[in-house]
C-alpha cells in the first residue's frame, strides 16, 4: 500500500519575495496549518491561495518571510513542524 505524503513544500525564488509554497494532501486542513505555523517569529504573512499550476493541489498556503530571515534553514523547520503535526494528528487517530 502507497501511503500518501500529507504535505509538500517548495521554496519559490520571486526577485521581489522569496516564499514558501505548502500544498497539503486534505485541502481541508489548510486553516488549520496556517494557524499551526503563526507561531513562527519569522514568517511575515501566511495566506491560502489558489493554484494555478497544472497538476498541482488546488490551493496551497503561501509563506512570506520576514527580512533577512533565511528560507533554506525556515523552510526546514516549517517541514520538521509539519511532520510532528501530522505524526501527532496520526496518533490521535
């Protein structure tokens, strides 16, 4: 059996901002995540916003960080916060 991943993130390199795409698996968790990662000092905004892209979920949530903040080493922590999330909502089962 294929288990689903339940979430995918990607550094997007736009001159003007630098962002952090999430896609998540259950769409319907994106109020939730977008809650769940607030509690980052370095994030400047957090918002859920369609996709566009061919073969992609229908809606990511799109980090914007704050000045200077370094996105290899927030995307790894945002992904590490992910995966404990959703470890902890498995075992909640």
């Amino acid at each position: 059996m294929i288990m689903e991943v339940p979430f995918r993130s990607e550094i997007r390199n736009s001159p003007s901002t630098p962002t952090i795409k999430i896609y998540l698996s259950d769409e319907s968790l994106d109020a939730k995540i977008k809650t769940h990662l607030e509690h980052f000092e370095e994030i400047e905004s957090i918002e859920i916003t369609e996709s566009v892209e061919r073969n992609r979920a229908n809606e990511n949530i799109t980090v914007f960080l704050k000045d200077n903040v370094d996105i290899n080493k927030m995307k790894a922590s945002i992904d590490s916060s992910l995966w404990w999330y959703f470890e902890e909502d498995l075992v909640d089962e």
